[in-house]
C-alpha cells in the first residue's frame, strides 16, 4: 500500500452540531494516528443555537464539545497537549481561564489566548481549539 492510501486509512473525521461544518467544509475533529485535532469550537449548543451566558459558561460549553470529540475518536481530556483560546475581551480572560482550569489545572496543556476583534457570531465570547496526542495507537474502536 503506498504512503498515500495507508495514511487515507489511518484517518477518522468527526462531525458535531456546528451548521458551519458542512456550509464551510471542515470537520470537528480529526484523527490520524495517535493525533487527534479539534477545530475552533464556539459555544453551539445540539440545536445550533449558542449557549447563552458569560464567557466562562460559554468556554465550559466549548470544552464539552471538545471533550466529547476526543472521546469519540479514542482520547480524553488527559491526551490534550495544546489549546488555544479566542476571547473577545481581555476582561473575560479570568472567567475563561477559570472554565480551562477548571478541567485542565492538573493537565496543564501549552496554552495560548489571544483577544481578537470578533468572532462569528456576535454573541459569542469565546472559542477554543485542542490537539491531543494519544500515549499509544491502538486499534481504534471508531473504526
């Protein structure tokens, strides 16, 4: 098998309730090997609407959404080794940071956050990214 295809099959793409997946052409998470890497996740509740609430609510939201993507795919919030953290106001970087400690204060991932201009909903405070590394490649079970 050449190179190519054997990494095709090594591949699992996830998909979640975010309507901009589809419409945008990207996925929620995706595994290859023992990596597995979560898209930007903004605070979108099963229906598509956002989570309502300050943003440490919302990050809290966002990393449900991250956690059961890795579950998904075979990993756990232990397996996170890198998150980056969007907020729209420097005064929320303690109520998300709160949200992030509250679950990674024993894992302490490298983290980034950054204040930007917007996001794509107006009402959205915050939005988080995570990349997980599997401590060993098994045979996945979502296969």
């Amino acid at each position: 098998m050449a190179d190519a295809e054997a990494a095709a099959c090594d591949r699992a793409t996830l998909s979640s309730a975010s309507p901009y997946e589809p419409l945008y052409g990207y996925s929620r998470a995706v595994r290859t090997g023992n990596r597995i890497t979560v898209a930007g996740t903004a605070p979108i509740e099963p229906d598509g609407s956002s989570t309502i609430g300050d943003a440490e609510v919302q990050a809290a939201r966002c990393l449900a959404i991250i956690f059961d993507a890795l579950a998904a795919l075979g990993g756990s919030p232990a397996d996170v080794v890198r998150t980056r953290m969007f907020i729209t106001d420097a005064a929320d970087a303690d109520r998300v940071g709160r949200a992030h400690g509250a679950v990674f204060g024993e894992i302490r991932p490298a983290a980034t956050m950054v204040v930007v201009a917007a996001l794509l909903r107006p009402e959205w405070k915050v939005e988080i990214e995570a990349e997980a590394i599997l401590p060993h490649k098994p045979t996945p079970a979502w296969r």
